[in-house]
C-alpha cells in the first residue's frame, strides 16, 4: 500500500501508458488502459487512504495539529464495472484504429 502512496506504481503506469501512446495508441485506448489498472487497483486494495490534517487544540497563538488518516473503502463490485469497462473502451478503441 505504501508504494501506491509514494507514487512509485502509479508513475510506472504513467510511463507505460505514454510509451503506449508514442507507439501509436489513439486516447480511447489510453483511456481504457487506465480504467483497467485503476479498477484492478481498487480490488487488491479493496479502496484507498486520505490524510487530513485537523486542529487538536487551538487556543490563540498555540495550535495543535494531527494528520489524520481516513479509509475509504471501494465496494468490489464498482470495481469490477471499472474494470470491465475499460476493457470495452480499450477493445472499442482499438476497433477504431
């Protein structure tokens, strides 16, 4: 979970779709390539986390602050039509190639 946080399997992805598209892949097709990592995304982690920072204590100039992690949960079901999904975009998109 943590290198999804960083960034690092994202940029990958990122990179991978860019290339994709020097080699000639119109956007449709992009597009349904990411909706298929995202979605698969969505089922092996089952959702995603958010961190906000919320005031403990705030009594004139001395504040407290705490990053507060929240989980938001995914129902696996909207995960599977994300990724099936993409794969009709990606299949749409290569049919128009």
């Amino acid at each position: 979970m943590e290198d999804l946080a960083d960034g690092k399997v994202i940029s990958v992805w990122i990179s991978a779709a860019i290339a994709w598209t020097l080699a000639g892949m119109n956007g449709i097709s992009i597009a349904g390539i990411i909706m298929i990592i995202a979605g698969a995304g969505l089922l092996a982690y089952g959702g995603f986390t958010t961190t906000k920072r919320e005031n403990i204590v705030d009594l004139g100039p001395l504040k407290v602050q705490a990053d507060v992690k929240e989980r938001h949960s995914v129902p696996p079901v909207l995960a599977w039509a994300l990724l099936g999904g993409g794969v009709v975009v990606l299949v749409l998109g290569m049919k128009k190639k």
